[in-house]
C-alpha cells in the first residue's frame, strides 16, 4: 500500500507481475529515441518558502528568510526570458506556505492576494502579457488551488519523488506519495497536461522506484495527461551528504522508466544533473527545461548547459535535437490546452509567431 494513499482517497493498482518485470529491465531491453528535445524556458521562484524540510533540498529558506518575488520583477525576469526567445516561464514555490512563514502572507496581503495561489494566477498574467507560456510547478496542490491555475498555464507539473516512506523526507512535516499522487490525480481530472518524475537516491529501494515507475502510469492511463517523467538523481549540496547514484544505477533507472512508461509519455534527464550522455541509449528522449537567463533555483550549484553543449548530447547519440513548448505538441493538436494559452499560440504578435516557429521547428532539428 502506497503511504497516504487511503488518507487521500486514491485508487493505485500496482501489479505485481509489473513489478517483477520493471526490476529485470535493462538498457539492453530499450531502443535509442530518434531524437532529443528541449524547452527553451527561464526560472521564475515565486517564493522559497516551503512547507517541508527535506534533508536533500536547498530550495527553500527558513521562515524570516524566504520573500516573495514582486510583480516587478517577475515582469523583469519574464522580459528577459521573452528577449533571450524563451517560450517557458516555469514558476516554482515550496509546498504551501503555512504558519511558519508569517511575512509571507503579510506579503500576499500587501498585493492584495490572500493565498499564493491567486498571486501565483496574477504571475501567470504577467507572463503571458511578457510573451511566455506558464508551466508552474508549486508542489502538492489541492483541487481548489490547481482550478484557481490551470487555464493559465499551458502545462504544470509536480515531481512524485517516490512512493516510499523515506527518512529524507521525516520530520513534522513529511512529504505523503499519496498527497503527490491525488495532485496528479486532479490534474488529470481537470484536463491539465503534467510533468512528473522520480528521485533516485534518497532512500527508496529498486522495488520503490518500480512502484512509482507504475503508478505514475496508473495516473496516465486514467487520464491521458502525462506528457513526461524526470528522472532525476540526487545530487551533493549544502544539506546533502548522503551522496549520488552512480552511473550503472542511472543507466537501469532509466531504462526501467522507459520500459515501465507508455510510448507517448517522454522519459527526462536534467543535463545539470544527470550524465544525459550516457543516458542517450537507455530510453531517453528529452533534456527538459534549460534557460539561457536564469539559474537552476532548486540546484543552484549545478549549472545549465549551453544550447551547444545540448546540441554535443544529441550529436554522440547521433540524433537530431528539436526544441518544444512546455506543452508537448500532441496536447496543442489534441486540444487539451485552455481557450487562454489556445489564444496566445494562436496570437498575431511576436510572442505567437515565436510559439509557432517553435511548433514547426518540431519539424527540423535545431541548427547551430
């Protein structure tokens, strides 16, 4: 049984038989995807303020630290996004700010909002009005606050982590798999094309990286709205020393992903992260999120690679690299995406020519 998952009401099958055959996958039992993709976004962290304390995160600030970023300069960090010919603001905060962070909502109630979810809807305004498609990632989020959102955002997203009850997540507050789940759950009910992913290293066993592997897919075959899984490894910082998995690790990981996923959803490597290089031949197809103007918030340490340094990973596994939208291109052509984003891709301005000319670039690979 998947911890929390009675607490929050969600139904997830894991078959066992699945299970078993997900922990026999391997890089031999994957093909090489055709190609790699990308999106071309900049990173906007509406707050640090976070809920949780998990002992591998150095995102989020202790209370009296952590602020929020104003309308300004969200305006700012947007424009230059747009300038650098972005399509993706990706707006991040920590899991519901509660209690122990005071100033926040003295902040909210400054702005004139009273919970982070109506500040994080005026952000996405401002993004749009900026020429960038909202992608926002805000943790667990209940069906009131995804609703609030969702028609504003061209896709969103939240990591599952793992399905497993780790030490890495303990303390008063623990992260629940089945909290992460039921947000996956409405996303899928409410029509919003997502982005999750699992976290190698933290504690879980291969047989809980299966399970996720699995109930991700569960929640996809529910609702046909996950259009990529991270994998994501554990990195060294300044609040984890617990290590980092090794290669061969990330090489079955992934393969197991790729195995365990439907075809259609994309399997993910942070190149910061992750050796995306010697990822190419276990089932990866994508390089997620990479900004020419902002630094990687969560992982700070760890710098984004130049489109040319993309470009290399895709010329040694010997595949054309495209560049995406945050949306993935099915859910344009399916319709999933809301009237709002529906109108910005379609607008007559320089901000819709650019979404546009990345679709079609969807047809050419990225030249250098």
């Amino acid at each position: 049984m998947i911890p929390g998952a009675d607490e929050y009401d969600v139904a997830v099958a894991i078959d066992e038989a699945e299970v078993e055959r997900l922990l026999d996958a391997s890089p031999d039992d994957v093909a090489a995807a055709d190609e790699l993709s990308f999106s071309r976004n900049v990173f906007v962290p509406l707050t640090t303020a976070c809920r949780y304390t998990c002992t591998y995160c150095t995102y989020y600030d202790p209370p009296g630290q952590a602020e929020l970023m104003t309308p300004d300069e969200v305006r700012e960090t947007c424009r230059r996004g747009a300038d650098a010919g972005c399509t993706e603001a990706l707006f991040t905060f920590g899991d519901d700010p509660d209690d122990r962070y005071d100033g926040i909502y003295e902040q909210l109630a400054d702005l004139g909002h009273d919970s982070i979810h109506s500040y994080l809807r005026e952000a996405c305004e401002i993004a749009l009005a900026e020429g960038l498609l909202p992608h926002a990632n805000p943790g667990d989020q209940t069906r009131e606050q995804m609703a609030e959102v969702a028609d504003v955002n061209a896709s969103m997203g939240v990591m599952l982590e793992t399905t497993a009850d780790v030490r890495a997540h303990g303390g008063p507050r623990a992260k629940s798999p089945g909290q992460r789940l039921n947000t996956l759950d409405v996303a899928g009910e409410l029509g919003v094309p997502f982005t999750t992913g699992i976290l190698v290293g933290v504690g879980e066993d291969w047989r809980d990286r299966a399970e996720s592997v699995l109930a991700i897919r569960a929640m996809h075959e529910r609702h046909g709205h996950v259009q990529e899984v991270i994998v994501q490894p554990v990195v060294e910082n300044e609040r984890w020393d617990g290590g980092s998995p090794d290669l061969e690790t990330m090489r079955r990981v992934t393969a197991m992903a790729r195995v365990g996923l439907p075809s259609e959803v994309s399997v993910q490597v942070p190149p910061n992260l992750a050796p995306a290089r010697d990822l190419t031949d276990c089932g990866i197809d994508d390089l997620g999120g990479v900004s020419p103007v902002t630094v990687d918030h969560i992982n700070p340490e760890y710098e984004w690679p130049a489109l040319q340094e993309l470009r290399a990973v895709a010329d040694s596994a010997g595949v054309p690299l495209r560049e995406r939208l945050p949306v993935y291109e099915r859910y344009v052509d399916e319709e999933w995406c809301s009237d709002r984003i529906r109108a910005a891709i379609d607008a007559d301005d320089a901000a819709g020519e650019r979404y546009r000319a990345v679709l079609e670039r969807g047809e050419n690979p990225v030249q250098p």
